[in-house]
C-alpha cells in the first residue's frame, strides 16, 4: 500500500512540476497532520454531491525554489473550490505561510 502511496504522489508531483517548469529547484511533501489553511482540523477526504474527494495542491515557495505538495481538510478546500473568481482568497495567505515555516522547520531539523 505504501508503494501505491508514493507512486501516486510521485505522478502528481510530476503535473505540478511540469507547470511550474525550470523554477522547481526541489520539491517537499507537508506532511502535518492538521491542514495548512486553517491549523486546525486534521487533512482528509470530504464529499461533493456523495462523492469522496481529496485535495492535493502545491505551492511554489520561492524564496528556495521548492515546489511543496500539500492537502486541505474539506472546509478549506471547499473555500478554495468555491472561490470561482480565481482570486487569492486569504486562506491562500495562510497556507502559503504555513507552508514557508514548515519548510523552513523542515530544514532546520535537518541541520540539527
């Protein structure tokens, strides 16, 4: 099971670098358990119209060039869904400074 896991998230981590092209200097999977947009529920599936959906995203941390994968619980993605306008909303804020100190904890803990 662990091998689909990695297999799944190395496919997707392809699209996302495939998007963001040269500017990938790395990539980083946020492992936290409590979702980045509001660090307060646990990541996991919701549903839309009875079925299950996941929300995998990546964010482009560019002060290091690292593409980081993440997950949104169902409220915060049902934010980001909604959002049709395709404006940053500020939950997008958020992440995005959540995402920048989990990184740079990240390496902090690999320097220790």
């Amino acid at each position: 099971m662990a091998d689909e896991k990695e297999l799944f998230i190395d496919e997707i981590m392809g699209m996302f670098i495939a998007r963001f092209g040269d500017s990938v200097q790395g990539c980083w999977v946020y492992s936290d358990d409590l979702c980045p947009g509001c660090q307060v529920n646990d990541i996991g599936d919701f549903y839309i119209k009875g079925e299950r959906q996941i929300s995998i995203n990546a964010y482009m941390y560019r002060n290091r060039g690292i593409l980081i994968a993440y997950l949104l619980c169902g409220h915060c993605a049902m934010q980001v869904i909604a959002n049709s306008s395709g404006k940053n909303l500020p939950i997008h804020e958020t992440i995005e400074k959540t995402l920048g100190k989990a990184y740079e904890r990240y390496l902090r803990s690999m320097n220790a």
